[in-house]
C-alpha cells in the first residue's frame, strides 16, 4: 500500500491502517524519541503521543514531502519539547541499530556497536542528531532541515563538525590504546 492509500485509509477510521500506520514507523519515531530522551519510560509514552499527534494531524499532511520525514519531524520536535521541560541533557542512543560490515563474530558485532554508541554519545546533541539522521537513518539534507528546522547550511556544517570531533575521539581513543600495549 502506497502512503497516499495509506493516509486515506487511516483517515477514513481503518483501525487495520492505523495500525499499519504504527507499525511501518514506529522504529523511526523510536529513533528520532531515543537522541533525546534517554528515560525509557518517557520515550516510550512519547513515542504513544507522537502517534497520537500524527494521526490526529494527519490531515493535515499534503505530500510536500515524504511521510516519513513529516513523522520523523514531528517525533523530533516533540523530543526536543519534551527534553526542554524536563531540562534533560543526555542523549541515549542505545535502541539505535547501527550497521557494523565485515565478518565479525556476533559478539565482535556488539561489542563494535557498543564501541561505536559511546563514541558518538561524546557528540554534542545537534551533532549526534544530523551525523545519525544522514548516515544512518539516510535522510537527505533538504529532509534534515524539515525534521530539525536548522538551515541547510547549518545541519552541513554540523555534519562536518560532527564527522571532525568523531574524528579526534577516535585518534584520542587509539592514542590511549596504543599507550596501554
């Protein structure tokens, strides 16, 4: 089913299209919720509300863009909301699958997806979020700048930054590894 079938479905009252719904999307609003709610519970009621909000609004939606960069914005903003009323400064990244190549044993693979959390988890907030939306979520920078509401050339430079400051973590890390052989 295409999203315009989709949407129509859902507003029509289908509980098996809102369902569907949720289903198609609930790990995007569960990554979008995770960068700045680090509580499970707040993440996963927010994540309820997201849904609620996204069908509520769903009439909204006019296929400017894809459906998947208007939830994704709308899980973002409320995150962001959220994160400021409750002052939280942690980002959690733990529910995010990050993509490890290679022939690793399963356990090189999560010990690797853990050493890679931590790595990015030292990011600033703004730069966790674009360096993970572009790479590992896949946005576009034209989508980026819907689901943050930075300028263009903002979330570029934060990308850039991002990649840089992974950069000095990692040489920082292997620097230490090296000192401790």
């Amino acid at each position: 089913m295409d999203e315009k079938q989709l949407v129509r479905q859902v507003l029509s009252g289908s509980d098996s299209a809102i369902r569907l719904l949720i289903s198609k999307y609930e790990r995007l609003v569960i990554h979008m919720v995770a960068r700045v709610v680090s509580d499970n519970m707040d993440r996963e009621e927010l994540c309820q509300d997201v849904f609620v909000k996204v069908i509520n609004k769903l009439n909204g939606f006019n296929f400017d863009a894809k459906l998947s960069t208007w939830i994704a914005t709308i899980a973002y903003r409320m995150a962001v909301n959220f994160a400021k009323k409750k002052k939280l400064d942690q980002v959690d990244l733990d529910h995010i699958e990050f993509k490890v190549g290679g022939e690793f044993q399963v356990t090189e693979k999560e010990d690797m997806k853990l050493f890679i959390h931590g790595l990015i988890d030292q990011l600033p907030v703004s730069y966790k979020t674009v360096l993970t939306l572009f790479y590992l979520d896949g946005f576009s920078y034209p989508e980026i700048v819907k689901i943050t509401g930075m300028p263009e050339g903002t979330v570029k430079n934060y990308i850039h930054r991002a990649k840089s400051k992974l950069k000095k973590i990692i040489e920082e890390h292997a620097r230490k590894e090296v000192a401790l052989i």
